[in-house]
C-alpha cells in the first residue's frame, strides 16, 4: 500500500506549504489521546489531562475519532469557509467519513437524508472501538447539536492548553515551513516530498514520489495543489489525507524519524540469520578482524565479508581501523533501537 504523488507537469507553486493551527490542535490531541504511543511528549500529555476540567476529559474521550486513526478534514484549510459556516450537510459528510474511519467506498454526501447512508454509517462505526458509534449516533440524531458541541470542545481546548502551546509551537513551526519553502524553490517538489519521509522513493516513468502508507491513493498535483503542513506534536506520524472534493494534505513531522519502515524491517530480517546471528554475539563482546571471525566461526572469509558488509550497510556494525587490522563490532546502541524504530516505523 502507498500514496503516490505524481509529478509531471508539476511545478513548485502547486505545493502550498503553510502553518495551521488548527491541524496543530488536532495533532496534539491525538496525543492527548494515545500518548503511550508518543513517548516524547507523554510527561506534557499526562500533565495536560491530570490537570484538566472534568468537561475537557469527557470531550476528549467523546470526539477522540475525530484526531486518532483517520484526522478529520475539519482540522485542515480548504474548505474555503469557518467550521461554524460550513454547510451542515458537508459537515455531516466529513464527520461520517472519520467515524467511519475511511471515505473510500462511502459515499455519505446525504448522509442526514438518505436512510441507506445512514444505514451504512452505522455498520462501519459498529466495526470500529468506541467511541465510534456513539459518535455517529450523535450525528444522525442532530448534526447541527453536535457541530455546536465539537466548536464548544475546541474552543475549551485553548483556554485548557492550547493557546499556551501555540505560542511555543509556533516559531518552529514556521522555521520548518520556510525550510520547505526554500527547498521548493532551490531543488524542485521531489527532493521537497523526499525530505519528508525516510519511507519515500522516487521512481519515473511518469516521474512521481511514492510514500509508504497503509492506505492507497494517487494524488496529481497538476490537476490538485497540495498542501504542505509542518506539525511539532504529529511525530512520528507523516498523514496524507485525499478527501473527494478537497485538495490534498501532507501533514508531516518537523523531526523526520531516522529510521523508516524499509530499513526497519532489513535490520530485524538480517537478525534471523543463525550465522550471522553468531557473529553479531562474537563481535558484541569485542571488535574483532575478519580472519578472526572467519576462524572462529569455521567460515571462510569472503563468507564473514559477506555478512559484515551486510550488517555495515544497515548501520548495525562500526569499524575501526588500527594499523594494519580493521576491527568490526556490533554497535549496541543501534540493536538496542531496533524495537524503537519498529514501533516508529509502524506508526510513520
């Protein structure tokens, strides 16, 4: 699975990088929300919540599918008017595409009216943890109330944390957007978009940039400008969203983890080698030379070449070299991370 960005006939000024508070709210919600899953920013989460008016608890537990799984669009710029004047039928539709969690193969443009829509609304949220459905119920019964309640949850949010938040997040954020900006303009879209992510590729033919996701879809920013959203607290989630009707989002981390799924995954399938598995536990203890561990392993030394250049291109072993003798062992620090960087890949 993978979104492809295609980019022929694609010029920088299709790619609007621009600083949104409001996908910032959404993101560091979503925190709020999962921090578990967000080591870095746990400490501040806990705080926040520990400290927080019961009000804020319950609307943060109410409308959490609308900023963990699948963002809702309402968090995003495009739709060219305020939450609070956007026709409430098109608040409906985007709401039930997030407590749906998925707007492909729905179609919930008349969700309010047509029973069918509704019907299905239902069936996908039942599929789906709590609060889900209860969020769907509350849309169907009265979608006017419950856009007064989602506006209400988010201005209580600002007096709770977010304007404080915004005022540090802010500068960096706007750094992370000028530095984008500049790379548009100095190297073109692709190196831009390749910047973003460790799990991106570049292929041609046509010439497109490919990111590594769970879900698929082809954006063509020739026919769609794509917006380009930097977020502090989103990490190490990059998001693309591609809602029918909408222009494109990548919202995308400031800090691009190092580790992506690909590189992730080699490592843990180069561990599975008994052989090379043996050798790591030798040069754990000591950097040793190729002969040694070629004696020591009964192996020849092309073979212990072989697998040290493997381990060496995945950046799990260190060399040094003291005269004559080049030393390879295992870099600790680098194993240690594995479980890490899975877990990061995976949410990336």
């Amino acid at each position: 699975m993978s979104v492809v960005i295609v980019l022929e006939g694609a010029a920088p000024d299709r790619f609007a990088v621009t600083v949104s508070p409001l996908a910032e709210l959404a993101a560091s919600l979503h925190v709020l929300t999962g921090h578990a899953h967000h080591t870095e920013h746990a400490p501040w989460a806990e705080e926040v919540t520990g400290s927080a008016p019961p009000a804020f608890r319950a609307g943060l537990r109410r409308f959490a599918p609308l900023w963990t799984a699948l963002r809702w669009r309402g968090f995003y710029p495009g739709l060219d008017v305020s939450l609070g004047r956007l026709p409430l039928d098109r608040f409906a539709e985007l709401t039930a595409y997030t407590c749906a969690s998925g707007y492909r193969g729905f179609g919930f443009g008349r969700v309010r009216h047509d029973p069918a829509q509704a019907a299905a609304l239902r069936q996908a949220a039942s599929g789906l943890p709590e609060p889900h459905l209860a969020l769907a119920e509350d849309l169907l019964r009265d979608a006017e109330a419950l856009r007064a309640d989602v506006l209400g949850f988010l201005e209580l949010c600002r007096g709770v944390f977010f304007d404080s938040l915004w005022q540090k997040t802010e500068p960096t954020l706007t750094r992370a957007a000028h530095r984008l900006r500049q790379r548009l303009a100095d190297e073109g879209p692709a190196a831009a978009l390749l910047s973003l992510s460790t799990s991106s590729t570049r292929l041609s033919g046509p010439a497109r940039v490919v990111l590594d996701k769970v879900h698929h879809a082809v954006i063509t920013p020739a026919r769609t400008p794509v917006l380009l959203i930097p977020t502090r607290y989103g990490a190490p989630h990059l998001l693309v969203k591609d809602e029918p009707g909408l222009p494109p989002v990548v919202h995308f981390p400031v800090d691009t983890p190092e580790v992506g799924v690909t590189l992730a995954r080699s490592r843990m399938l180069a561990l599975t080698d008994p052989r090379r598995v043996r050798l790591c536990r030798l040069i754990a203890r000591q950097a040793m030379t190729t002969a040694d561990l070629a004696d020591r392993l009964q192996m020849t030394r092309p073979q212990v070449s072989r697998h040290l250049r493997t381990l060496r291109d995945l950046g799990l072993v260190r060399v040094q070299r003291n005269g004559r003798y080049v030393h390879y062992g295992l870099d600790l620090t680098a194993v240690e991370r594995i479980g890490r960087d899975v877990a990061t890949a995976l949410q990336y």
